[in-house]
C-alpha cells in the first residue's frame, strides 16, 4: 500500500511536469523546457527507484502470500467474532432456559404451598364447626340429663309428699309431663339435626382426605412414571447410544429401528413374540431360563482395550 501511494505521487507529479512541457514547448520557453525537462527526468527515475521492488522476482508472489495470511486472519477473526456471538448467544439461551425452570419451579412450589394452606383452612373451619357442633351436642345432651333429674326429683317429692297425706292435682301432673315432653321432642330435634350435620361434615372431611390421597398417589404414580422412563432411556442410551450425541443419519439408526419395530407394527410384534415363543420353558428347566422382563444390558468392559472400544 506503502509502494502504490508512492508511486501515484509521483505519476501525478510526472503528469503535471509533462504538461508543463508541452505549454513551455507552445510557448518557445527554451530555458524553461530545459527546466521542466531535469525535473521530470529527476521525477522518473524517483518513479522507477519507488517500483523497483515490484520488479523483483518472487516478490508479486510474497505480495500473494501476504495477502492470503492477512485475508485467512480476517477470516479467522471473523470467525472467532461469530463463535463468541454463538456462544454467548447460546449461554443466554441456557440461562433463559434456567431461568424459566427456576420460575416453573418456584410457581409450583408457590402453588403447593397455597393447596396445602386451602386445605388446611378447610380443614381447621371444619374442625372448628365440627367442635361446634359436638359442643352443641353436648350441650343437648346435658339438658336431657336434666330433664330426667328433674323428673326424678319430681317423683321423689311426690312420693314424700303422699306419705305425709298430701296429694297434688292431677293438672299438674298433666302440665309437667306435657311441659317435659314438649322440651323432649325440641331436644330429640335438635339432636337430630346436629347428628346430621356432624354426619355431613364427616363426610366432606372423609372427602377430603380421599382427595388428598389421591393426589398423593397421583404424585407418587407420576414420580414412578418418570423414574421408569428415565432408566429405559438410560437403557436405550446404553443399548443405542445417546440420542442427543448421535444424529438420526448414524451407523446405529438402523439397529435402532430394528429393536424397536414392535412398537410401531403391530405385524412386528406378531413376529418377535413368536420367535421369542419357541424358547419359552419353566423357570425351574435346567436348560434354559425364562424371558427376561426387560432389556438385557451388556455387562462391563473386563479390560482396557475393551473399555476404549466402547468409549
């Protein structure tokens, strides 16, 4: 770059000397041709003393090769620019990631924590009017018992009173007894209506309790669920690779969808369990086994050249 922008300098200077030239030559100008004439000779050999080095041999080849070096950096820069900008793309992606698990998890949590406050409001009003109720009980209770105290006390005066000779009117009798009763049939409805209320309480809290066990099962079916899929895919990994690591296009797609036919063809399963059919024996026959429930993992490496063919 150096060497061109030297070079044009002194073609433009050598362009205007050639024109002075020529009006000095229009003019009759001897000296001043003459003058003109040693600059621009003086100019010319500066001009070639400048591109000299571009006349050497190899050294257009050089010029190549260093520009190839300083384009393959700025492609390596490039590169490593795009790489960084992947990267740190890809890291935010991750935390982004992260970040909505975190928040998933915090909003189930939070979610949990209000269920478990609902039910224990719930339960903790029940409890409260399910005592209620019982204290209503027994508050009913208390006043037959004394009901039949007074009645009790009622006949015991009675009976003192006759043996003294005094009788009391049979009107009053009849007023006691139908005063008695009509408290008796209030209570017997009162304690009717509390045992029906103490039933249906009863029953919301049974119901209750049977959904928080069945969320319980629920939950623990869920965690077995995913514990099961997490060993067969540990199991598909170690039988068919990892498929996160391996692209559907390798070598063990294909064993890949051998084994796993049945699952997509029903006309595959037919087959397989007929070939599998033929060895079935008692578990107890001293030639054979029965069929395994599962997969049959392979064991592990014995040796090193071993353990490197499987890695």
């Amino acid at each position: 770059r150096a060497v061109a922008v030297a070079a044009l300098g002194r073609v433009a200077r050598l362009t205007a000397l050639c024109r002075a030239l020529r009006r000095s030559e229009d003019e009759g100008d001897e000296p001043g041709w003459v003058r003109t004439r040693e600059e621009a000779e003086a100019a010319l050999r500066e001009l070639r003393e400048v591109v000299r080095p571009l006349r050497e041999p190899g050294y257009g080849e050089a010029l190549r090769r260093k520009a190839e070096r300083a384009r393959k950096r700025r492609l390596r820069l490039q590169r490593r620019k795009h790489e960084a900008r992947a990267a740190k793309e890809e890291e935010a992606a991750r935390a982004a990631e992260r970040e909505a698990k975190i928040d998933q998890w915090r909003a189930k949590c939070i979610q949990e924590v209000e269920e478990k406050n609902r039910e224990r409001e719930l339960k903790a009003a029940a409890d409260s009017v399910l005592s209620e109720v019982r204290k209503k009980q027994a508050d009913t209770k208390r006043m037959m018992d004394v009901l039949r105290g007074l009645e009790k006390l009622r006949k015991l005066r009675k009976e003192a009173a006759a043996r003294k000779g005094v009788c009391p009117p049979p009107s009053a009798d009849e007023a006691f007894e139908n005063q008695v009763e009509s408290l008796k049939t209030l209570l017997k409805t009162r304690t009717e209506l509390y045992e029906a209320e103490e039933r249906a309480l009863r029953v919301m809290l049974e119901g209750e309790q049977e959904e928080e066990r069945k969320r319980e099962m629920e939950k623990k079916q869920k965690k077995e669920r995913e514990k099961l899929l997490q060993q067969k895919l540990e199991m598909d990994s170690k039988l068919f690779g990892d498929p996160a690591e391996f692209p559907l296009a390798h070598l063990l797609q294909p064993f890949r969808d051998y084994y796993l036919q049945a699952e997509h063809s029903v006309a595959a399963l037919i087959q397989i369990r007929h070939e599998w059919d033929q060895y079935l024996v008692p578990a107890d026959h001293p030639e054979g086994s029965c069929i395994p429930p599962g997969w049959v993992l392979p064991s592990l490496p014995t040796n090193d050249a071993w353990a490197t063919a499987v890695r």
